[in-house]
C-alpha cells in the first residue's frame, strides 16, 4: 500500500498573512522568500524607474509605472502573486489599490544572486504564459541584459554598455552606461 505525499497549495492569503517585514512570491501555490535586496539593486531599479517613468510622463502617456513592493495578480487567481521590481500597465481596467490583476505590458527583474534562479526561469515561464508583452531581466553581476519581447516572439542578449530599446515604446532607449547607479 503506498501512501500518497500530500503537497500543500499557498494562496494570496498566506503571502498577507506573514510576518510583518517578511516578503514572498507565489507561483502556481508554491511559496518563495524574498531576500532583503541589496544597495546596487535599489540603485538600479530607482535609476531604471526614474527614466521609465519620465518617458512615460513627458509623452503623456497612458501607461502606469509601479516600483517593488507591487503586487501583481498574473493569473487573477489565488496562487499566483509576484513582486517584480518593476512594472509597466498601459491597460488602467487591470489596476485597483491592491495592484495589477493579470498580466502587465512590461516587466523588469533586476537579478540578486539570490533571486537568479526565480528570474531567468521560473517567472520567464510564468510571465511569458500569462500574456506579459515584454520581460527584462538585468544582470550587473554578469553585466548582461537579456529582453524577451513576447509579443514578437524574440529575445535579444545585451551588455551594460549597450543602449536598449524598449519594444512596448517607438522611441525608448535605455542607455545602461549613462544610468546613474553608483
């Protein structure tokens, strides 16, 4: 007779109900700490989000841009919660005070090395199957950017040193070696 593991689901729920300062995701009811992120990566997520938000802003655009700790909803369901460390949402109907119900245009991840395993694959699955048109996953350790541009079915490596171009935007350029993170 074999005795059946019984595998515990999170939910929403138990992400709220953790302890005050602790901070998890939540991919398919499976439950991941977050680690205190470091200076650099503050560094670069600020730097990212001042000129994402300034594009945004000086072309009046429609779209929103959220800084980590924001919630979002992928799949608008209860198993399924993430933080990224940066968000874009043109679609303002997905927006409410709790966060982003379903999948955003845009995402950036800036890797810690705690969190590269969660970043080049376990949420590059989950973004690109829940419909996010665009994903970038920033490496300074390994000094390489990589942009999935799910909408067109591509992915392109960079260098820091490179400029960017954002695919969700005509004219947005991310020039890595003029952003000021040190």
């Amino acid at each position: 007779m074999s005795v059946a593991r019984q595998i515990k689901y999170y939910t929403v729920d138990d992400v709220y109900n953790l302890p005050e300062g602790q901070r998890a995701e939540l991919i398919d009811g499976e439950l991941y700490m977050m680690a205190s992120p470091g200076r650099l990566h503050q560094r670069v997520v600020g730097a990212l989000y001042r000129k994402i938000a300034d594009y945004v802003d000086g072309k009046k655009g429609s779209c929103e841009v959220n800084i980590a700790p924001f919630a979002v909803f992928l799949n608008g369901d209860d198993y399924n919660y993430v933080e990224p460390d940066l968000v874009v949402v043109c679609d303002k109907d997905k927006l409410t005070d709790k966060g982003c119900n379903g999948a955003p245009d845009w995402i950036i991840e800036v890797v810690s090395p705690t969190s590269r395993p969660m970043d080049y694959y376990k949420k590059l699955l989950k973004y690109r199957t829940a419909g996010v048109r665009e994903y970038w996953v920033v490496d300074y350790e390994k000094n390489h950017v990589i942009v999935y541009d799910f909408a067109r079915d591509k992915m392109r490596d960079y260098s820091l040193s490179d400029k960017v171009k954002a695919g969700i935007y005509d004219d947005l350029e991310i020039d890595f070696l003029k952003l000021d993170v040190e």
